[in-house]
C-alpha cells in the first residue's frame, strides 16, 4: 500500500494513507482510521466505495496473529459450536440433506463442530490447514480425497481472509448445494465495533450485506442472511432435495428465533436419549481402519 506522510493536511493516524483497491471488489478503498492491533502493530481501516465493506490493509502481522493455534481469547468456542450444531441440525434436516450428503466444515479449526456434527448423525469433513485435527483424526477432508460437498459450512472464518475474492473461490470449488457462513456483518460501526479485534489481529475483512450479496451472484447462488448467519444457496440443488418451499420454510424459520430455538432443542433432546448411536458407528469405523494399518490425518 501506498503511505504519504504529510501532517500538515491532517489526515489519519500519523499521515495520509491514500486509497486502495478493495481485495474482494476492486473498487477505490477510503482511509477511515487507525487500530493499534495486539498492541504493537498501526494498521489502517479502508471502507469501499464500491461494496461498502471495511478492511485492514493488506496484513502482515498474521503469523503472529496465529502464532498460538489455541483459543486464548475465544472462550466462547464451545458454547458457539454448540449452538451451531443444533441450528444446522435442524437447517440440514429441513433442507433434505440425506445421511450420506458429504458435508464440509471449512477452515474448521480443531475439528469440534464437525466430531458434534457427526454425532448427530451427519456425515460431516473437516478441512484445516493451521490448527491440528484433535476431534475427527479420521474424518479430514485430505484424507477422504474430498473433492466435492454437497454442503459447506465456514463459521467465523470469512473475516479472516486476507483475500476475499481469490480465498472465497476455494469454498465454491467444493460445488456446494448449501453454503452457509457465520459472520457479522458491517453496516457502519464505529473504531471501537469489538468484531474489528483489536486485541488479537485476525480479522481483516468486514463484509457488508452488499458484500455477501456480490459473493453470491458471483457464483450464481441466493443468499439468505439472519443476523450474523448467511446462506449461499443453489435455488435448484444439483444433489440435496430441497425446492422453494422448503427454502421459504426455513428463511420463515429464520424470522422467528423462539421457534428456531425451541425446534432445534426438541431434535438436541430426542438425539441425548441416545447420545452415542452415530458415534459408536464411527467408532465402529476407526477401528476397521486401524487393523487395516491406515493412518489418521
Ligand atoms: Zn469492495
């Protein structure tokens, strides 16, 4: 990027920044201000004049940002995928994703959203190439030669991409029916917006509605957005089973967080009366393949 010092016009921070290209839309990026992250690095906020979206400028302290793959500032990372398993449970379900559907949790971290999944009986992946696979060793996307999903999920994990429109190709190239991400979206907050995360750097990209919606049409899907959860949906599956009646079904769902809530809990409820079934299943699984002198990932 591009810094022109010159105090005397007073622009941000220390001097001027001049604009730069947007990295998900190409259009002319504005300065905005400035956030000290992890207390050591001065990085600059541009906001795009064409999707409205606000980004750092290009990071250069991520290695550091991730230098500790442990959650030492996210202790809301069980409670989250908790909550996460229970609404796409049910999303899944209303949708007509089979049993067998291939389902990928991209970017997924240590793996837990994806062992909580498959217990509930889906037949969920994981693809991750920072953070060791503690929960599903047999169950990576690498290992399975995973080429394509039916379903992708991305939670918390768009506004970690340091290039949004080259990074987010890679989810499509799965070809998924149902795509659906979790993150906040941006519609104005000031410096202080905790999601700017100043405290630990890893967020770098923060998308508007019109961001989501462009991402989308890109690659010819619909898009549903309910507070920080989106869906990135083909309006006729190539392989899950679902029409405009179930998408309406669950954008209606979606509207009323009561009746999410309680749908999502009678189905948690009816799985803990038997909360091992699919779970012994894969135990089952591992063990065949551990006798078979196969390697976890
Ligand atoms: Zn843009």
């Amino acid at each position: 990027m591009t810094m022109v010092t010159d105090g005397d016009a007073g622009g941000i921070g220390q001097g001027i920044r001049a604009p730069v290209p947007c990295r998900l839309c190409g259009a002319d990026s504005t300065p905005m201000f400035e956030l000290r992250l992890m207390g050591r690095h001065q990085a600059g906020f541009f906001q795009c004049t064409g999707c409205g979206s606000m980004q750092t400028e290009q990071p250069y302290w991520l290695a550091e940002a991730y230098a500790d793959p442990r959650p030492l500032t996210d202790v809301g990372i069980v409670a989250r995928n908790m909550d996460l398993s229970m609404r796409v449970d049910l999303i899944l379900s209303m949708l007509g994703v089979g049993a067998d559907a291939l389902c990928l949790d991209w970017a997924g971290g240590n793996g837990l959203f994806a062992r909580m999944m498959r217990d509930r009986g889906w037949n969920v992946f994981l693809h991750e190439p920072y953070t060791p696979n503690f929960y599903v060793p047999f169950h990576s996307a690498e290992l399975a030669g995973l080429e394509r999903a039916d379903v992708v999920t991305a939670f918390e994990v768009l506004e970690h991409l340091p290039e949004p429109a080259r990074d987010t190709e890679a989810l499509f190239a799965f070809d998924p029916d149902i795509l659906i991400v979790t993150t906040e979206l941006y519609a104005g907050q000031d410096r202080s917006w905790y999601y700017f995360g100043e405290d630990n750097g890893q967020h770098v990209f923060f998308y508007t509605r019109k961001a989501l919606e462009l991402i989308a049409r890109r690659h010819g899907r619909g898009l549903i957005t309910a507070g920080s959860m989106h869906f990135l949906l083909r309006a006729r599956p190539l392989r899950c089973a679902y029409g405009m009646a179930e998408i309406r079904a669950l954008a209606d769902l979606l509207g009323d967080p009561d009746r999410f809530h309680a749908r999502a809990m009678e189905r948690m409820s009816d799985h803990m009366r038997h909360p091992f079934r699919h779970a012994l299943h894969d135990h089952q699984e591992i063990l065949g393949r551990l006798q078979a002198g196969e390697k976890p990932a």
